[in-house]
C-alpha cells in the first residue's frame, strides 16, 4: 500500500512538472506568485546554492524559462546588435543566439535598454519583441520562422511592453505618444487576427494581462488615465477604469474575484499636482512672435511643459498647438496616482461600479506589486514596502527595507518570502505576513533591472553582466 502511495505520488510528480513545462511562459504570466512547493534560497552568498552563473551582453529583459531554455534578449552598443540568447536550463551554456541588426536603434530611458521587452514561449516556439525592429519568432532550436517588423515608435522612452500568450494568440499592446494599439497575431503563422486602436491613450508601458475571474476570462491593458478589459476572441473593448496615472509602468496583478492597479507618477498626487494653464492664456503670456502656437523656447525655465515637450508635441513641428497643448492639460488634470480593486463582470465605465476601494500610498512606479495570501505588497523607489489588506486596502505595515535607491524590478512571492530587488543590485528577503519582516538580503554588486523568474524550486537573477541560477543543483 506504501509502495504504491509513493509510485503514485511520483507519476503525480512527474506529470505535474511535465503540464508545467508545457504551459505557455510570458512575462508575469504568475503575476509575481511563485508557489509554495519549494523551499526558496535566502542566502544567496552561499556556493552551494548558485547552480551557475552565465555572462551576457546587457539588457534588462526578465528571463523567460521554459523547458530546458532560458531566454533573454541583449543590446551592443558598439556593433548595435539586438541579440535573442537562448541558455541551457541544466548548465547555462549558451545553446544559440540570433543577432537582428535594425535600421535604426530606438531612444530609450536612461535607465532603459533596447532590450527591454521578455521574450514567450509556447514549448513550440519562441516570441521576441524590439521596440527598435518589432517581433520575430523562433523554433526552439533558434531558427526563424516569421518576423513582423514594427518600430521605432514616437517615444524618446523606448518600448517596454512584453508579448503574452493566449490561446492561439500572441498579443502586444504599444501606448506611445501617437499610434497606440493593442494588436493580436497567430502564433503560428505571424498574421495579425485583429488590431484594436487605442485613441486617446498617450504613453505607458505595461504589459497586458489575462484575467479568468470568476466571471469572464479577459485581456486586460493599463494605460495612461484608464485601464481597460478587451474580448480575447475580437479585441473589443468591454470595460474600463478612469482615474490612473499619466504614465503607467505597472502591471495589475489578480485573484478570481478582484484585479489589483497601482502606479504612481510624479505630479499625479492631490497635493502635488502638475497643472497647465488654459491654451489662451497661455499664448497671451508666451506665445512672443504671435503664431497662434508654443514654442519650447518660448517657455520659461523649469516649465513641466518644457521639461516633456517631445511627448506633448504629437506632430513633432517643434511647437504646441491648441489640440496637442488641451490634450496633454487633460492629462495632467485627470491624473492619479492610485492602488485599487476592481471587481470583474461589468460592462462600460465602471469606475463608481466596481472600484471596492483605493489607496494613495507606497504607491511603485515601475515594479509591479503582487498578491500574496491576502495582502498586496508594493515597494517603492527609496525601498519603502507597503503590504495592504486585500479585501479592504486598509495598510498592514510600511517601512524601509534593505536596498535603497531605485526599484525597477517586480515583487516576486513564494515559499513564505517576498523577494524585493533595487536597481543598485540588493536583493532583500522578506518573511511575509501582515508584520512583515525582513530576513536579510544580498548584493550582487550588479544592476538589477529584471525581475527574478522561480522554476521548479530554482530562481533565475538577471543582471547587467549575467544570467544566475540558484536553488537545487
């Protein structure tokens, strides 16, 4: 009886991690849940944990694992090479890389790469998005088998919304300063399914997400002022949520009965709001050679108008006009900065609806936040984590955590532990809770722009100058 209890726990065993190969891997497809049936490393300085470490050109793509592969895409300044690099999930050895060399490389954030986006895959093939060149898909051996050129986009920001997969679908949504579309392609074939246009929307930079709820299953996009739910099948827009900030990095998180937003950006808070006076007083006070239009000399200094010119003048002619100078006032008067539930199943606006509450604090502007075994949990550039009661957004505990500076990459749970990593490279552990408490940390004395990707018990690190691999050997 013994026996067979254990042969059969086996095969279970077996057949779970073989479903878990199979299933698609995309960028926070878990949405930062990484499971509790692995114990996590916490001392990452320890030799015994690290299963290999592997250099590689810079980007700042989250590792995508899947099988036996690791893939991350790079950046070389020099040869201005855009790199897909696939690494051996046993050893890190490098199995294939496959250079693009694009007319043209796209500006990006200081902080930012060209090699942003993190690659999908299906365990048939491999998905790889560049602002700079569109997408291109591989079989698993690294051979091409479409690409859909697309880019560079009117952002001095860059690109940074991943693909996801749905279905038969890989979709990509891209909010820039004009054009902005939510686009879905067959996997198989590259051919666009259907392309929704996003008007009205300006830039962001998340990623869209799938959310089967206890209601409905749906595409669901964060986007400047408004998130919004679409119909997989046709991209039709179902719902919607006015009332976020200007500039959207985040990517909500969610449960089978709320879906959870957060994002902050500067001039977006009730107190410190950025304001533009009304197109014609402002030409009356600045418009000095009377053209009926704004030019950026003609602003004074430290004007936040000045200081966001490119993305305010849509048509790129170097001055604002009345339609470009009214839409991003628009922008700024309407902005917040929030973190809020949304309950699934309505149709239209359902801002006053199905909002269960918001919150105005801890608020991230770049990394996601995640829920874990009811709380929300948030960091902050500075490294200050907020951890909030899922049902009422009601604030648990708020303090600082080990890394300072700088948070690009998303929280990450499992195991009990919240994993926290500041640009600067510490990565902090955290025991979960409603009084959280932090275990300790570790500094990998490299830049940490990628968030950390859990498979099977092991934890794939990217940073700047390597790829690492801790957790069982």
């Amino acid at each position: 009886m013994t026996r067979h209890f254990v042969v059969l726990a086996i095969v279970f065993q077996l057949g779970a991690s073989v479903l878990a190969a199979d299933a698609p891997s995309y960028f926070r497809k878990n949405q930062g849940v990484l499971g509790d049936a692995f114990a996590l490393p916490e001392q990452f300085a320890a030799k015994e944990q690290l299963v290999w470490r592997q250099e590689v050109s810079p980007g700042i793509s989250t590792p995508c694992v899947h099988g036996d592969l690791v893939v991350v895409t790079t950046y070389d300044k020099t040869s201005r090479q855009l790199a897909t690099v696939a690494l051996d999930r046993t050893s890190g050895r490098l199995r294939w890389k496959k250079v693009l060399k694009p007319k043209r490389i796209e500006k990006t954030h200081p902080s930012g790469s060209p090699a942003v986006s993190t690659p999908a895959c299906d365990g048939k093939r491999v998905y790889v998005f560049f602002g700079s060149f569109g997408l291109v898909c591989y079989d698993l051996d690294g051979k091409e088998q479409w690409r859909k050129e697309m880019g560079p986009f009117q952002d001095e920001f860059g690109a940074s919304s991943s693909p996801v997969l749905v279905d038969d679908l890989l979709v990509i949504s891209q909010d820039h300063d004009v054009d902005c579309f939510l686009l879905a392609i067959d996997r198989a074939s590259g051919k666009t399914v259907w392309k929704t246009s996003r008007e009205g929307q300006t830039r962001s930079y998340s990623t869209p997400i799938v959310w089967k709820s206890s209601k409905e299953r749906v595409l669901v996009v964060a986007g400047a002022l408004k998130m919004t739910a679409y119909d997989i099948k046709t991209g039709k827009p179902l719902w919607w949520v006015n009332g976020l900030s200007r500039i959207v990095d985040t990517t909500p998180v969610t449960t089978a009965d709320h879906l959870y937003m957060a994002s902050w950006t500067p001039g977006g808070d009730l107190t410190e709001r950025i304001a533009m006076e009304p197109f014609p007083e402002a030409l009356k006070n600045l418009d000095k050679n009377k053209n009926k239009k704004i030019a950026k000399t003609e602003l004074p200094k430290g004007s936040p108008v000045a200081a966001r010119f490119f993305r305010i003048d849509l048509d790129q002619d170097g001055e604002l006009n009345a339609v470009e100078w009214k839409k991003h006032a628009a922008v700024f008067k309407n902005a917040q900065n929030v973190a809020m539930a949304v309950r699934p199943g309505g149709r239209g606006d359902v801002t006053r609806s199905h909002v269960d509450w918001l919150a105005r604090e801890g608020l991230p502007v770049v990394p996601s936040p995640t829920v874990y075994k009811g709380l929300l949990y948030m960091v902050k550039n500075g490294g200050i984590l907020t951890s909030l009661d899922a049902k009422t957004g009601k604030r648990t505990r708020r303090a600082r955590i080990s890394g300072r500076g700088n948070y690009y990459a998303s929280l990450v749970a499992g195991d009990g532990k919240i994993f926290a990593c500041n640009e600067a490279g510490v990565m902090t552990i955290i025991k979960a809770g409603k009084s959280w408490s932090v275990i300790g940390s570790h500094d990998f004395g490299e830049r940490i722009l990628a968030t950390p990707v859990v498979r099977e018990g092991q934890m794939f690190i990217r940073t700047d100058n390597a790829v690492y691999c801790f957790g069982r050997k």
